[in-house]
C-alpha cells in the first residue's frame, strides 16, 4: 500500500469513527428517551419470563422498540465466611447443600507471565502460559485531531 493509499485509509476510518461515536451517543439519549416514556404507562409493561417486565411501542412504518426491564440479577458467588453466607443458610436451613454448591477456583498470580519465565524451564514456562491463555481479537483505536477534517469523497 502506498503512503498516500494509507493516509486515505487512516482518513477514511477516522470520519467513519467520529460518524459512529456521534450516532452512539444518538442512539444512547433516544433509548434513554424511550426508557423514560415506558416507566410513565407502568399499565402498559407486561411480564416476562424471567420476571422481569416489558414495553413495547410501534413506530409509523411497523417497526418497533422494546424497552425491557429485567428482573434483578442474582449474585454470581457468596463469600463462604461471609455475612451473606450465613443469612443464606438461616433461612434455607436443611435445604441450604440443594441450594448452593460450594466452588473452588484457582486465580493466576499477579505478573503470571514474568513469574512463569522466572520459575519454570522452557518449554514449559511457554506451555503452561499458553495453556492459561485466550485468545485476544486484535484492536484499533484513533487519536484525532482537534478540528475535525472535511468529510472524505467517496471512492
């Protein structure tokens, strides 16, 4: 690709950036706008499934716009020693071992990847790391300047 080809592309994906982050923060104030107008007909909100509730509301051409409401989120893990833990089994008494599973789990050591190298032999040090490992998409960021350029021609 030539330097002048690159420079294009750059252009082209900060336009198209700055295009997308503007109609986000559209999109984010029009559903908020939406959320707003489903609290004010609470007679209009159904239930769903997971006990949460729902509106829905049409627009001129059939389209349509659900606001969904979702009922509360339940903790993913109690702290074995804690507070909660004992609440949960005052109330749930004989039943408490149906109710809840206790878990190990093993957390990787701060700065994994140096202690591996240090600790281990290669090739291990390098299996053992790629085992704890997941695949990481590639990412692109932007830094723009302070006054927008003029919008690219098409090509």
């Amino acid at each position: 690709m030539t330097k002048l080809k690159l420079q294009k592309l750059v252009d082209r994906a900060v336009a198209l950036h700055r295009e997308v982050s503007t109609k986000t923060e559209e999109l984010k104030a029009l559903k908020a706008e939406l959320v707003q107008e489903a609290k004010l007909h609470p007679d209009a909100l159904a239930d769903t499934a997971n006990g949460g509730k729902r509106w829905i509301a049409e627009g001129t051409d059939g389209c349509i716009a659900r606001v969904n409401f979702p009922a509360a989120s339940l903790v993913s893990e109690i702290d074995a020693n804690g507070d909660l833990a004992r609440q949960c089994q005052n109330l749930a008494g004989d039943q408490f071992r149906h109710l809840f599973a206790p878990v190990k789990f093993y957390q990787l050591a701060e700065d994994f990847r140096r202690k591996v190298a240090a600790l281990l032999p290669s090739p291990k040090a390098e299996e053992l790391t790629q085992l704890c490992e997941s695949e990481a998409a590639p990412r692109v960021s932007f830094e723009t300047t302070k006054q927008e350029a003029a919008t690219p021609s098409a090509r």
